[in-house]
C-alpha cells in the first residue's frame, strides 16, 4: 500500500538486522522489553512504522516502512545510539559487561530493501514504456 506526504507518493520497505557488541546474549527479560520499547519510540518520532520485528538474544530483526525524506544511516543511528545510551543509564549490569565501551550495539547493520515488484519487472517497465504508450487508447487527433 502506498503511503502519502505533502508531495509525495511512496513505498519504501526495508528489512534491517543488527548485533549486541560481542554477540552478548544481553536481549532477554526486562532489557529485550525496553529495547523493544525503544526501538518504537524512536521509530514513531521519525514517522517510521515497524511492519513487524523479532528479537533474539543477541541480535534485532526488523521490518520497517519508512518516509523517503529519512535515510537508512540516519534511522539507524538514531535507534542504535539513543538506545544503547539510555540502556546503559538504565541497567547497571549492562555498564558492567561492556566496562570501558559504552556502547551496547556491534558496529553496523544489514539491511535490504523489500517491495512488492522485483528488480527485473521495474526494468521491463522503463524498457517498454515507450511500447505502453503507443498502446494507449486515449488518441489525439490532428483535426
């Protein structure tokens, strides 16, 4: 489904993975549930909208739509860095197992984009619009 802004008509989906620092098995209980949480809130304030996510013990799974005025690098910094800051003032055994970092997120992330037509259809629509509008029923006459 297409969404809509001031001048713009878009759809863009992305599918976005990223680690704990080390693989730590640090997303369970109480902290999966405020990261969860998190990854939410800063989805929202960047009019983002989580079509669905997955969270195992040392990494994030998420699938996004996102406005076009937003950028995968600045989302995810975003939601990498706020978290993992307001994780580390909130849970004290967090501080300790990453003593010295500070940091609670591996260094970058996957991501892939998601839409509802392959590579290959887009191409044969630009390769054959001349062919489409030569097709086109709506004549104009030289009369």
């Amino acid at each position: 489904m297409y969404k809509k802004s001031a001048h713009t008509t878009y759809d863009l989906k992305y599918h976005i993975i990223w680690c704990a620092k080390y693989r730590y098995r640090v997303l369970t209980g109480e902290v999966a549930n405020r990261v969860r949480d998190l990854i939410r809130e800063i989805c929202v304030s960047n009019y983002v909208e989580i079509i669905s996510g997955s969270m195992s013990p040392d990494h994030v799974h998420i699938l996004v739509s996102s406005p076009p005025n937003l950028s995968i690098s600045k989302l995810m910094q975003y939601v990498k860095g706020k978290s993992s800051r307001k994780m580390m003032m909130e849970f004290d055994h967090l501080k300790k197992k990453y003593w010295g970092q500070h940091i609670l997120w591996a260094r970058g992330y996957f991501v892939t984009t998601v839409g509802n037509v392959n590579e290959q259809q887009v191409q044969e629509y630009i390769e054959n619009q001349e062919l489409h509008h030569q097709n086109d029923n709506f004549s104009i006459s030289n009369c």
